[in-house]
C-alpha cells in the first residue's frame, strides 16, 4: 500500500491562530494533493507551557482549529493531523494531537511525556493512553515532541506500523531532534 504525506513546516506566529490556520492552510493548497497532511505541534499558536490566553477552549469536543482541520480535511479528501494547546471545561490543559479523517472523524492523542525541562508539566495535564489510528490501511501511533525521548511508550508492541511525532522543535537544539 502507499500513502502520501506531506509535512507542513512553517514559521508560526506567536499566539494568533487564525493567522497560523491561513498561512497552512495556503501552504496545503499548493502542494501536491497527499492522503495525510501532518501539521507541527501546537501549529495555531506556536509551542507554550503556559497556556492561559492561547489556548482554546474544548467545548463538546471541539475548538476552532479542530473545525479548521476538519473542513481541510473534507475539502482536500485527506487526513489532517497536529497538536493544539487546549483547555477543557474542567479547567485543565491538555496538549492535544488531533488526527482528522476526510469524513470528520477524530481520534485525540494527549501527550504523555511533558516537557519538564521548560516548565509544561506544570501548567499541562498529561495523557496516559497510547493512541492508534488507522489511515489509508496504515496503523498510526500518535505521538508529540518531547515524547521521543522516552522509546519504551513507542516500542512497537505489533500493533502499528508506523510514528507520527508532531514537534515543535527550536533551531539550536536541532541537533537533538537529528540524533533523536
């Protein structure tokens, strides 16, 4: 089977996730057409660990960005993937990997491993379930940045063929990201 993805690398702004969502969404457009666009993390509002002011709130299963994935991927007959910062009613934030089918479905990943080094477990609620989707006959394991650092989560168990890690990674730790 083959699958086309194509990654969508772009230069977010700062806390402006409508902005963010037109700049990708131009982007997609102008590529070839794939069967899975993979967006970085927190693509509508650039990586935080303080989420109070960005992030979007999750009501009845939904916020602004997951709409805006879902008419992409309706539009462009394709799967749509990314994280986004997120509160839910409870008050708490998640850091959420949203995987959208061309029919609207959603699967929901909520990273597991918070990246302590810059302060996202303190204001963060992690997940605790691994997360697999199917796409186009491929089984997906979701996964978000700083969760690559820790392979035992990801150990491929015979239940996927294939990792998307969504990342939000800085230019001088690059070398990191290479090596990982």
């Amino acid at each position: 089977m083959t699958m086309k993805i194509n990654l969508i690398q772009t230069d977010i702004v700062w806390a402006e996730p409508e902005t963010n969502r037109q700049h990708a969404e131009s982007i997609m457009r102008s590529q070839d057409k794939a069967d899975l666009y993979i967006l970085p993390e927190m693509f509508s509002t650039g990586f935080a660990t303080q989420p109070e002011g960005i992030a979007e709130d999750f009501n009845d299963g939904s916020c602004a960005s997951l709409e805006w994935m879902k008419q992409m991927a309706a539009e462009l007959d394709a799967a749509v993937a990314g994280s986004v910062a997120v509160r839910e009613e409870d008050g708490r934030y998640y850091n959420r990997f949203c995987f959208v089918r061309p029919d609207g479905d959603c699967t929901f990943y909520d990273k597991h491993h918070l990246f302590t080094y810059g302060g996202e477990d303190k204001t963060f609620t992690a997940g605790n379930e691994r997360v697999i989707v199917t796409h186009c006959g491929v089984r997906i394991l979701l996964q978000i940045c700083y969760d690559l650092r820790f392979p035992v989560f990801s150990r491929n168990r015979g239940d996927y063929d294939m990792i998307i890690y969504v990342a939000s990674w800085p230019t001088p730790r690059v070398e990191a990201w290479k090596a990982l």
